[in-house]
C-alpha cells in the first residue's frame, strides 16, 4: 500500500512518498500487520485497524527519521530505492517458501 508524506519542519515542507510491502497476519484475536524492511509493525482487532494503525506507525517511523535527518540513511540501508520524490522497496526475481529438515 503507497504512502505519500508531507512533512512540515518549522516553515520547510518535505514531500516525499514511499512504496512499502506489508504483511498481515491472525495471532489470536488480533491482526498484526508488518513492514519487514523497516522492521515497523502494529496491531489491530480487524484488518483494516490494523492496515490503518500500521500505515500510522509506518508514518510516524518516517517522520521521525526525517526530523533526525537519517531518512536517506535508513531507506536505502532497509534496500530502497529513491525515484524523484517516492522512494521503491527493491523488488525480488523470486519469492518462495523452503523446507530444511525432516
């Protein structure tokens, strides 16, 4: 799900969007939603809370590390890419589930 910010630092305004992969996942009651590559994660007792309370965090992480000035730092450490003024996660030739063991 894409995000675009607009940061506003004292009178400067930053714009930037970042595309991020996030996964979902049913652990008791509630819906825990993860960024892996940001390792941002947050919860909810549906999808959609937690879809809205993870998008949230994801928002909060990014500002804050804006504020700190490590934005540019933390993206491309977490494998992002940066296109004009969105930022892409990188994108895998491949994706599959393994085994190891009996």
């Amino acid at each position: 799900m894409p995000w675009g910010g607009a940061i506003i630092l004292g009178a400067i305004e930053m714009k930037w969007k970042v595309v991020y992969r996030a996964e979902f996942f049913r652990e008791g009651d509630l819906y825990v939603g993860v960024v892996p590559e940001l390792d941002v994660s947050s919860y909810g007792e549906s999808l959609d809370e937690a879809r809205a309370s993870l998008q949230e965090a994801v928002e909060a992480f990014l500002e804050e590390c804006e504020r700190m000035g490590t934005l540019e730092e933390v993206m491309e450490e977490a494998g992002f890419v940066r296109r004009g003024d969105t930022w892409l996660p990188r994108q895998p030739v491949a994706a599959e589930l393994l085994t190891v063991g009996q």
